[in-house]
C-alpha cells in the first residue's frame, strides 16, 4: 500500500517487491527507518530526521498537514537538541533526543503526545520534563499511547487506555502529561 505516498518514491504507485529509496540528500545515510499507521520516517546517522505519507494530523513535523511522497528534511529540533531515536504511532511521531529530551507531533486526541493537552501539533513540540528529575532512556508509541523509559528503569504513559494498555490499572485515559507506571510485582 502507498495511498499516502508512504513509501518516499515520489508517488502513489504500490510495490509488491522491494524498490530502492532514493538516497538523502547531502550523502546523509539513514541509521533508522520507523513506519507509523501511514507515514514513514527516517532518522540519519547524523541526527537529521526525514519523514514521508500521510500529514492529516502533523505526524511528519513538517509544519502543515500536506502528503509528502518523497522523503522531506524535518526542521532541526529546538535548542540545537540532537535526535537519537524516532517512533511513531497511528498518527502521531516522537523524537527522544541524545540528552533526554522527548520531542512529539500529530494526532493528540487521546493527550498521547504527553502535552498537557489534547491539541494536534504539526511541529515537533518538546514534552515537559520527567518528575522527580528522571531521564528519558527510550520512547515507545502504540497506536493512539506512548511510553517512556527512564534511565533508572521507571516507565512512564500517556494517551488512550480503552483497554489498560497503560498498565495504570484501570481503563481511563491519561491526556494530560506521562504519567508513572506502577512497578512490577516483585521488584
């Protein structure tokens, strides 16, 4: 499927084999390739994150909500912050940058981007800070959730929990900002 131009090549033509990418540009080279519902990003070795598909949310972080179907540069993030991993949900995208930081864009409508809110965002937004000091170690997006990992193992959620995927016991929804995962039973 490429209804959305997901797949980068300049078009909307499926591919049932695979069919080379053209290369970044300025002999960039790609470190990760990360498939959301409809939209495809790639994080290159230096940091620099592309994204291509379906923008009806702002998942790809390029400022609207227009298709792309080739591979675009997304604007670096703020603070001169560096990314060092890229996933992405149905809708919705997160950068963890190399010191921690959590950045996030699209789909917000079950508060997964972790904002405090339920707004869209169609720029890569920074999610506020951990409590207690905690560092972000890893991002981990289902289809309408997010999870963090902290470095010292606590997990954190936020976004739609119909059916207690957030390990929060209980089906309600966390849209306000990530909230600590009770730990695991016996340590």
């Amino acid at each position: 499927w490429n209804g959305y131009g997901q797949l980068g090549l300049g078009n909307y033509t499926r591919r049932s084999t695979f069919t080379a990418v053209p290369e970044l540009p300025d002999g960039k080279v790609a470190k990760q390739v990360i498939a959301g519902g409809h939209h495809t990003m790639i994080l290159a070795d230096d940091g620099t994150v592309f994204a291509c598909g379906s923008n009806s949310h702002g998942q790809l972080g390029l400022g609207d909500t227009s298709i792309r179907t080739a591979f675009t540069a997304v604007e670096p993030l703020h603070d001169d912050k560096v990314a060092k991993q890229v996933v992405a949900g149905d809708s919705h995208t997160m950068i963890l940058a190399e010191d921690g930081t959590v950045f996030a864009c699209g789909s917000n409508i079950y508060g997964q981007l972790g904002l405090g809110d339920t707004t869209d965002r169609n720029t890569f937004t920074a999610v506020p800070a951990l409590p207690d000091g905690k560092v972000a170690k890893q991002v981990i997006a289902g289809f309408s959730h997010t999870m963090i990992l902290a470095e010292d193992g606590t997990m954190f959620a936020c976004g739609t929990n119909f059916f207690g995927q957030l390990g929060l016991g209980r089906a309600t929804n966390r849209n306000t900002t990530f909230t600590a995962v009770p730990p695991l039973p016996d340590g």
